[in-house]
C-alpha cells in the first residue's frame, strides 16, 4: 500500500512539472511571436528581383554645408505711401466715372466728376475778393498821396488799408477751397476726384447718380512697384533674425514660384496675441510685378550657413507625425547567402543554373526604419538626427525610401 502511494505521488509530482513545463513553454513562445510582430512593424524585406528592379540605392551619413533656415509665414504687401483710399471734401452727385478696377492709372489721373453747387460760390467769392482788391488797391494808393501832401487824415488811409486786406485774405482762402478740390477759380461746377499715385485701380465704392458723401473712400490706388513681406516670426527666433538677411518665399497660389527677398525691418511690438513680431523684407521690383497685395507666402529666412549631417532629401519619409529613414541590415543579407549556399550544395553540380534562378525569386534584403527628426532642406538635402544612435558603416538607403515605407504599410508586399 505505501508502495502504491509512493508512486502515486511520484507520477503527481511528474504531472505537474510537465503542465508547469507546457506553460512555460507556451508564455516563450507567446513572448516570441510578439517579439516578431514588434519587429517587423518597423522592418520589410525585398526579394533580389524587386530590389534590383525598384532601383534601390544605399549611401552613407554625409556632412554637408546647409543653410540655416527660420521658417515664417505671412502676406505681401505694400507701404503706406504706395496705397490710397481716395474721398472727396465735399459731397455731391456723382456725374461721372472715368476708370474701371483693375486698370492702371498715373498720378493727377480724373477718376470721377462730382456736381455740386458750393464750388459755384467759392468761385464767386474769390473773383469778387479779386475786384474789391483791384478797387481797393487803386483807392489805397490815391489815399496814400494824399495823406503824404497832408490833404487827408491818416486815419482814411488805414481805412482803406484794413479793407483791403480783409479782402486779400478772403480771395486767399477761397483760393486755398478750389486748390483742396482740385479746381480752378473759374470753371464749371464739376468737382474732379483725383488720383494722388500712380497706380492700379481698386475696388470702385461709387456709382453714376449717386450722392457721394465726405469721409467715405471712394476708389482704391495701389502701386504694387514696392511690394514687400510682412512675414510673422515667433519670439524664440527674433534673436536670430537680423537686417539683410535673405529670404526665400513661395506663393502656394502660384506653383510654388520661390522668390527672394532681403529683410529691410524689424518691428520692436508684438503684432498680436499670438506671440509674433512682424518682418519686414523687400522684394525685387522685377519679381513684384504680378504680385498682389494680401497673397499668402510661406518664407525662409536664411540664417548661416553650417555643416551638418544630412541624406539626400528623398532618403527621409514621412509616417504619421515621424520621420524616418531606411538602413539595409548586413545580418540579414549574411544569413541568406549561407542559406543559398547550402540549397545550392543540396541541389547539386548538375542543377546549380536553375538553383541560382530559383533562389534569386526567394533571396531577401532586410530594411529597418530608423526614426529621424529632420533639419533644415537645402541643395536637395535634409539635416538629420537620429533618435537613436546607429552603427558608423550603416548602409542608408538614399533612393527608394518611399518605395519601401509603401511596403513596409502593406502596399509593396511580396509573396513567398
């Protein structure tokens, strides 16, 4: 009986090490399949017939002499000088219009014509201030010669005299109303609206029959021949932003045309609440031609020139919200030679053509994606920075990088 206990205790125990080893192994082999599954979330691999046909190119981190660049976005525009809102000093009804928008027109141009009666006035106060002034300077003088031979008191010469210069002063500033309105002593009721710049017409505020009233803008003028930015650069740039600095700007409304510019001003308040100061920077008048104040860029604005490591741009995809870069893994591409070799030698002499030609579907390269944080893009290169440090020698794929993200998403897989 203690016999038959004893081994009953015996197969137990042997049992339970058994199911303790069954479920050991188990957990490993859990452990295991999502190591793979890890791992291959950021590897792929090619067969040889794809790598040689996507044209696969591997190249090393190189140190190259790029520019520095603060990115900044903001609208062209023009200075105050270069832009008129025009109105008129006295109202009136709108007789006619002489200009359409978009027309360009010079300085002095008659954009419109305003009817009001006020001018037939001011006209008549001024040629009557001119003739009590003709009389009056005759009289003074008369006066004048007799108070000198002691005919007259002198007392009517100053009469005279004060009279006739209450008279200069009216002609004066009956005068001075014409000139405000662009208009002659003598003439027509017609008050002409004058362009103050040479410029392209605007928007037209007015129309035929209307009353135009004082205050409000009637055209709009602008010379766009000293068009320039106005880009918004955040606080923790200004420090590097400096007077003649370049900068390199695109119109994302124009097939991203780039076009310079140098920064000509530097604004000492922030503009807004979000934090930026506006900079000011000049565009060459033959690039400014076709632009149009308010059109939206997105600018550049060189800094210095540095040595940094970089790849060739295209080497640097983008997944998600990180950038990556590929590495060829030497591990791998060892691993399958050995195996070829040994298929081969299992093949025999007498098949090696047709082994070599089945293996070639079969043979894989091994690429890892390696996060990056990209610099500056210049020449056709990009600043990198490994997030994690890789082996001195890697072998960087510089050309098919997209290729190989498209695979590594699913699009690019092979069969086996």
């Amino acid at each position: 009986m203690k016999n038959i206990k004893s081994k009953f205790k015996i197969l137990l125990i042997l049992n339970t090490l058994f199911l303790l080893l069954l479920t050991s192994c188990g957990e490993k082999k859990t452990e295991e399949e999502n190591h793979e599954e890890e791992k291959s979330e950021n590897e792929v691999a090619l067969t040889a017939v794809q790598f040689k046909t996507v044209g696969i190119e591997t190249g090393v981190l190189e140190n190259r002499n790029l520019n520095l660049v603060i990115k900044a976005n903001g609208y062209t525009t023009v200075p105050p000088q270069n832009m008129a809102n025009i109105s008129t000093l006295i109202g009136g009804t709108v007789k006619d219009i002489l200009v359409l928008e978009g027309t360009f027109v010079n300085k002095g141009k008659v954009l419109a014509t305003i009817q009001n009666l006020e001018v037939v006035e001011m006209q008549e106060d001024y040629n009557s201030a001119i003739a009590n002034i003709e009389y009056l300077q005759l009289e003074y003088n008369r006066q004048k010669t007799l108070s000198d031979e002691n005919v007259n008191p002198r007392k009517v010469l100053q009469e005279v005299k004060a009279k006739l210069d209450v008279e200069k002063a009216r002609a004066k500033a009956s005068k001075s109303k014409l000139q405000a309105l662009n208009m002659s002593t003598n003439g027509s009721s017609l008050v002409p609206i004058i362009s103050p710049i040479s410029g392209y017409v605007g928007k037209i505020s007015i129309a035929k029959g209307a009353f135009a009233e004082t205050g409000i803008t009637l055209f709009e003028v602008v010379d766009n021949s000293q068009m320039h930015l106005d880009l918004n650069v955040y606080e923790k740039d200004l420090g590097s932003i400096s007077v003649g600095q370049t900068v390199d700007f695109v119109l994302t409304n124009q097939g991203n045309k780039a076009i310079k510019g140098i920064i000509f001003g530097i604004n000492k308040s922030f503009s807004n609440e979000s934090k930026t100061v506006a900079v000011h920077a000049k565009i060459n008048p033959a690039d400014s031609k076709d632009l149009i104040s308010g059109m939206y860029v997105s600018a550049n604005i060189n800094i210095k020139n540095t040595t940094v490591p970089a790849l060739p741009k295209e080497a640097v995809v983008k997944n998600g919200d990180k950038y990556f870069v590929y590495i060829q893994e030497e591990h791998e591409e060892k691993a399958t030679k050995e195996n070829t070799e040994t298929h081969q030698q299992k093949k025999g002499e007498a098949h090696t053509d047709e082994a070599v030609g089945e293996e070639e579907g079969h043979n894989e390269v091994h690429f890892k994606a390696i996060e990056v944080m990209p610099g500056t893009t210049d020449l056709g290169y990009t600043e990198v920075k490994f997030v994690e440090a890789i082996p001195a020698n890697a072998k960087i794929v510089t050309k098919g990088a997209f290729y190989l993200l498209s695979a590594m998403k699913g699009g690019g897989e092979h069969e086996h």
